[in-house]
C-alpha cells in the first residue's frame, strides 16, 4: 500500500510503499479511495509536538471496508465510510453522547505492545 510518510520532524511528505497489518479485535481495514493533507498534518510535520516519527500522514479519509475483525459487529465488508483519526472508544458517556474528542479512554483502540504494528515500513513499525 501507498502512504504519505513523514521521517523525522521538518522532513518532507514522502508517498511510499508500507504494509498494513490484516485487523484484529474491533479494527476495520478500510480500502482508501481519498484522503485530506489538511494544515493539522503539516503543523505535525513542520513541528516537534512529542508525536514519534516516522509517522504516516492525512487522518482524514473515505473508502471502503475491506477486511473486519473478528469482534466487528457494526461494519461488513464493502461498507463505504469516512473516517478522522480521533482516538475513542465509542462506548464511553462522552463517546455515547457524541464527543467523540472529549473520550476518557482513547488508548482503547491502541494495539497491545504483543500484538504487532498495525503499519509498518520493511519491519519497522510506523506510527
Ligand atoms: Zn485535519
Ligand atoms: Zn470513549
């Protein structure tokens, strides 16, 4: 798979080949068909706000399901959705009522550091 790959903080936006790990638990594996490189992307790229790099940019996408975890119960495959990185859960009170930001538990969605990366660049990890 193509991503916009950031190495270092001050570096280009480079678009190189990656590899994205098949979805586990509750993840969705979404075939994008467009994503957005707003300004957010390049204050991240241009600025050193602790985020680790290298790191894969445009959090803003639409396409298409094309693989689900085995926990996945709300999405099938050929669903078409659109997406914005905001880590949440989306069972708690703040993610129930639609604050989505506001989640009191975003690292629910993070892997566990036994499972392995979701994204990757010649077996290393990317963020
Ligand atoms: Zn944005
Ligand atoms: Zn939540």
């Amino acid at each position: 798979m193509k991503a916009d790959v950031v190495d270092a903080v001050g570096e280009p936006f480079v678009i190189q080949e990656i590899d994205i790990a098949e979805p586990i638990g509750r993840e969705v594996l979404v075939d994008v068909k467009a994503s957005g490189l707003c300004h957010s992307d390049e204050h991240y790229r241009a600025n050193d706000f602790g985020m680790p790099m290298p790191m894969v940019f445009g959090h803003e996408i639409a396409g298409v399901i094309a693989a689900v975890g085995p926990d996945v119960s709300e999405f099938k495959v050929g669903d078409h959705v659109v997406a914005c990185l905001v880590p949440s859960c989306g069972h708690c009170p703040s993610c129930l009522d639609g604050r989505r930001h506001q989640c009191s538990n975003p690292t629910a969605v993070q892997r566990g550091v036994d499972e392995p990366p979701r994204l990757s660049r010649n077996g290393e990890p990317l963020n």
